[in-house]
C-alpha cells in the first residue's frame, strides 16, 4: 500500500512538472507578441484603449459603405470571443472607397517588426480576395499593402515592417486601416472578418 501511495505521488510530481514545462513554453512567445485588436468582449475599444469603427468616403451616397459588426465566429476558436464583420458595398454610380478603421494610440511598435492580423471571407455573401491596409505613424502618411488570397478560412496574415515604407516614427503609430475600394474589391459587395490584430518581433 505504501508503495503504491509512493508511485501515485510520483506520475502526480510527473504531471505537475509537464504542467510547468507547458505552461511556460506557452507563455514565452506572448512576449514577443503585442495584441492590439481580439475583439473578444464584443465591444469598443480594442485591447490598447483605442476606438475604431466602419468609414465611407461619402456618408451621403448610401449606394455604398463599409457595416462593421461583430461576429462570434472567432479565428482563435473561442466560444466566447469574437470577430470584426465588415460587409462592404463598393458597387455604386459614383466612385467609391470604404473600410475600417482603428487607432492604435501612440503605440511603441520598435520592440516589433511584424504587424499581423486573421482574415476570412463570408462564402455566403461572397467576398473580394484582395483588399488594402494601410498604417499610419503620427505624420498620417498612409502607407499602403495589399492583401491578396483571402479564403472562406481563417488565415494569418503577416506583414513584415518594411513593407510600410512611409512610416517614419515607429515608436508612435497612430491608425490601421482597411480599404475597400471599386478597383482591389471583386465582387463589389461582400463580406470580411478580421481578428487578432497584433503586433510581434519574428
Ligand atoms: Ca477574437
Ligand atoms: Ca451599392
């Protein structure tokens, strides 16, 4: 019987440290890893204290506009958490650009090199493969990337630093922007999901 006590505590000292070992090895690369954006509580504003919302380039031409919502379908799986909706309307008379907008509150993105975000297209809506981001430092000078390859399926999308070429200051950014726009967005209605939007050092 005491040998059995014996052994028992030991797969139990076993389990504990294999627990240890895990948890450490899970909590090492948040570190490396700044969320801006998980959406998760299903409201404003974003992990950083900042707000952002749906943009149009015209308010007063209602043949067109970006609907930002959110949804529960969340690209990391959590039954709690959520994502950002945006159904985009680019199909008008007039010329016509909308999206998303986001503020990233003066954030010090030098210990990073890597802005990264989830994307998925609504299959029953339909949704264009490629759309534009830009980023913004305090100057306001959009520097602009284009997102290409959007599936019906979460994906991880990583933009290395470099590609933002006018961004001066990385220690204050100010803005992340999705656009949609009547040359990038085929179909020109449709819908888009964002989640996890961070920042990290690759
Ligand atoms: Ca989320
Ligand atoms: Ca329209």
């Amino acid at each position: 019987m005491k040998k059995f006590n014996i052994s028992l505590v030991l797969v139990l000292v076993a389990l504990l440290v294999a627990g240890f070992g895990g948890a450490a090895f899970a909590v090492a690369p948040a570190a490396n890893e700044l969320v801006i954006a998980d959406f998760d509580t299903g409201d404003k504003p974003n992990n950083i204290g900042g707000d952002f919302g749906g943009w149009d380039k015209d308010p007063n031409d209602e043949s067109q506009g970006t609907q930002m919502s959110f949804d529960t379908d969340d690209s990391q799986g959590d039954a709690s958490g959520y994502a950002i909706r945006l159904d985009y309307d680019v199909d008008s008379p007039n010329p016509a650009y909308n999206g998303f907008w986001m503020k990233m509150n003066g954030e010090d993105a030098t210990a990073y090199n890597t802005l990264n975000f989830f994307v998925k297209g609504d299959a029953k809506l339909g949704y264009t493969k490629r759309f534009k981001i830009e980023l913004k430092d305090m100057t306001n000078k959009p520097s602009a990337y284009i997102v290409s390859g959007v599936t019906d399926q979460w994906q991880k999308i990583s933009i290395p630093f470099e590609k933002f070429r006018r961004i001066e200051n990385w220690n204050s950014l100010n803005e992340f922007v999705i656009v949609f726009d009547d040359i990038n967005s085929s179909p020109k209605t449709g819908g888009i999901l964002i989640d996890q939007v961070t920042l990290s050092k690759q």
